[in-house]
C-alpha cells in the first residue's frame, strides 16, 4: 500500500516548506550582514525594495532574496550572501539617500 510520504505531491510540498526556511533563513543572515532591524518603523522595506507596499519589512526582504536569487540563478550560500548584500545596500542606498 502507498503512503502519504511517497506520494509526489507530498514531496513537492516538502520541497516548498524546505525553500521557503532556507530563503527565511537567508533573508534573516542578509539583514544581519548589513546590521538591517527588520522592526523598524521608520522605514517601509517594501517600498525600497519595489515590492508589494502590504508587506511588511521581513516579507519584503524575504520576496525581495528570492526574486534576487532565481533571478541570478544562485543558491542560498556565502556566495549569493556577499553579492545580495552587496546589491541590497546598493538598492538601499539609492532609493533612501
């Protein structure tokens, strides 16, 4: 008999629970490269980063890494760390000074 674990679906699901931690995770170690409080008010991420305006500033970073890394093709590793923090301080920079 088959299980529920075997299932294609069931993994697909696994898959996409996996990736969304690993981008949360990611997100959070790309804050912290940059020493960004993820819950300040005074500034809304998501306008800076051209994400919807209904995020909030941890959803924003969260859409924002993701987009970045399938964009460039890139893993969630050291690698994608340094060139993600390098263009979000970049994206920062320019819509906030």
């Amino acid at each position: 008999m088959a299980s529920l674990s075997d299932s294609t679906w069931f993994h697909h699901l696994e898959q996409q629970r996996q990736q969304k931690r690993t981008n949360r995770q990611f997100s959070m170690a790309l804050a912290q490269s940059i020493q960004l409080n993820l819950m300040a008010h005074d500034i809304v991420l998501a306008a800076a980063l051209d994400q919807p305006l209904h995020l909030d500033n941890k959803e924003a970073l969260e859409h924002w890494s993701a987009e970045r890394l399938h964009a460039e093709g890139l893993e969630a590793d050291h690698h994608a760390l340094v060139r993600l923090t390098q263009q979000l301080k970049a994206q920062l920079q320019e819509k906030i000074a």
